[in-house]
C-alpha cells in the first residue's frame, strides 16, 4: 500500500473549502427565508464541487451522497476511491442547531484507511487511520492524538442520533439501569467516542456507507471498529447496496 499520509493536507483542504461553501448558505441572511430542501441541495452541491475541485488531481474516483448513480459494475474493482459525504447531518443543518460535518474518507480495496471529519461551526477538524493513529486539529503530533481515557465510573455513556433515535435504540438503551443518553447528530457522534465522552454508540436506524467511513477510518487509528449487530464484523465498503446494516461501536470491554 503506497504512502497514504500524503494525501491527508489534501483531504484537509477540501474538507475546510466544503465548510466554508457550507457556511455562504447557512450564515446568510436569507438562510431563515428560504430554508427548505432547495437551499439544502444547494449547501450540499457546493460543498461536493470544493471536495471533488481538491480531489480531482489524484485520480482517484469519488462516491459521494451527490454523485451515487455510479452503477456497481462501474466501481466494484475500485482499488483506491474517495468515499465522501459533503455535509453530513441535513436535519442538523436545516435545524440550524451546528451539528453537521464534512466527511472524507480514503478508502482501499474497500476498507476506510484514512478519513477526516471537519465540524465548520465548531471549527474542530478530527484525522486519523489505523496505521497513524488519531487526531483533533491539524498536528500530527502527541499532544494532539486521541486516546482513549477509561471511564472509571457505573454509569455507561450512550450517544444517539439527535433526529433519528429508533424504538429499537430505546429498547436498546434500557438494558442498562446506569445509561446517561447523549444526543448528537451527523458523524460527531462517533467523535464523542474518538473524544472519550462516550462509551456506546448504537445505530439501529438507517445509515449510508458515506455516513460512516471517515469515522471508521479515524476510529481504527484508536484500535476501535464499527462493527455490524448481525454479524460482529466490521462494516463492509462498496457493496452493491451502499445501506449500511445496524451496527455498534463500543469501548466497553
């Protein structure tokens, strides 16, 4: 596998360039008027055309939520490819409540092998692999990785999605008498695990395989996976269905 450091200033830059396009809609003074799925779309195309402006030299192809009609026939043998969400979190966005990211993920015969999340509003900007190991912010060194910090405590931290929480995630949640439920949306969520301030993330709604991969690639740089409920395996990339299955990640040993 080539030396896939290099190509992370890259991602970075198209990471903030998807965040500023994002933060010209939302941050405008017409964003209240005209806040519908038009102006989503618009968020989401701009965002998509600063990553693929910054990817395209490359050469690898893009998935992205915005460019999905790529048939399975077309990018089944992909070697390396970009699995992209331009904005991460729509309900979050149209909320106006700052919970959404930019996700880039690299991937290799499909496994997520280096990914960044960049929250625009919060300004936080999360990298990692698991050949590198994890970061917040742009420093590629100890006083910025991520490491898990044990939770000393009986109470389990539970994060769920902010807009899509499930019976079944409830029913979930109430196996546990000590459960203290986190709320949160887009791939932030998996960052409050990367962030220590989670201990469970349980997903029974629907996901896509854009939603999690740049998470993925981030967590496995701190020797965590996101592994499918059905079968206790790490997620699978490229499928011909791009719906991911339930799935779970937990530093509970």
């Amino acid at each position: 596998m080539m030396e896939i450091k290099k190509y992370l200033p890259t991602m970075i830059d198209a990471a903030r360039d998807a965040g500023i396009a994002i933060l010209e809609i939302y941050n405008s003074d017409e964003f209240e008027t005209i806040k519908n799925d038009a102006e989503l779309n618009q968020a989401d195309l701009k965002a998509h055309r600063a990553i693929e402006n910054k990817l395209a030299d490359t050469g690898f192809p893009i998935l992205s939520e915005d460019g999905k009609e790529i048939s399975y026939a077309e990018r089944k043998d992909w070697e390396y490819y970009w699995l992209i969400d331009p904005l991460d979190g729509t309900k979050e966005f149209l909320k106006k409540n700052d919970e959404f990211t930019v996700n880039i993920a690299l991937m290799h015969h499909n496994e997520p092998i280096l990914g960044v999340i960049f929250s625009p509003v919060l300004d936080k900007l999360y990298f990692g692999g698991k050949e590198m190991g994890a970061f917040m912010d742009e420093n590629m060194d100890p006083e910025h990785q991520l490491k898990l910090i044990k939770n000393e405590t009986d109470i389990v931290r539970i994060v769920t999605s902010r807009s899509h929480h499930s019976d079944e995630t409830k029913a979930y949640i109430s196996n546990y008498e000590n459960a203290e439920v986190i709320t949160m949306g887009s791939s932030l969520k998996f960052m409050l695990i990367a962030d220590s301030e989670a201990d469970l993330y349980p997903r029974f709604s629907p996901t896509m395989e854009w939603d999690t991969a740049a998470a993925h690639a981030i967590l496995r740089g701190m020797q965590l996976d996101i592994v499918s409920i059905d079968d206790q395996q790490p997620l699978k990339y490229n499928k011909k269905d791009l719906l991911n299955p339930s799935f779970m990640v937990s530093t509970l040993k």
